[in-house]
C-alpha cells in the first residue's frame, strides 16, 4: 500500500526548517555584501537581530 503525500504539504511540514535555512542564508549573505567593513560589534548584532528574526518567524509558523 502506498500513500500519496503532496510536495505541497511535505513543504508545510518542513518550513520551519527551511524558514531557519534561508535566515542563516541571509545572515551570511548581508554580513559578505553590506557589512564587510563594519566594526565586529555592528555585524554581530545585525547577524543576531536576522537571526532572531528567522527564529521567531519559524516559532510563529509551529504555532499557526
């Protein structure tokens, strides 16, 4: 027996995940393009500021 499962709701179930994925993506992403001569205290606190940002989006999609 074989159950059909959708990609549409196997990405549901997985975005969490992805959600975190992509936030780390964009973390490095604006720390390598926009803040590369910033001080090390600046890119550690908008790294952290994405990061929270992501976290809490994820956390907001587990609890929907």
């Amino acid at each position: 027996m074989t159950t059909m499962t959708s990609y549409l709701s196997l990405l549901r179930l997985a975005l969490p995940e992805v959600i975190v994925a992509v936030t780390a993506l964009c973390v490095l992403s604006a720390d390598l393009m926009f803040l590369r001569k910033s001080t090390t205290r600046l890119r550690g606190n908008i790294g952290a500021l994405l990061s929270f940002a992501g976290c809490a989006l994820a956390i907001g999609w587990i609890g929907h």
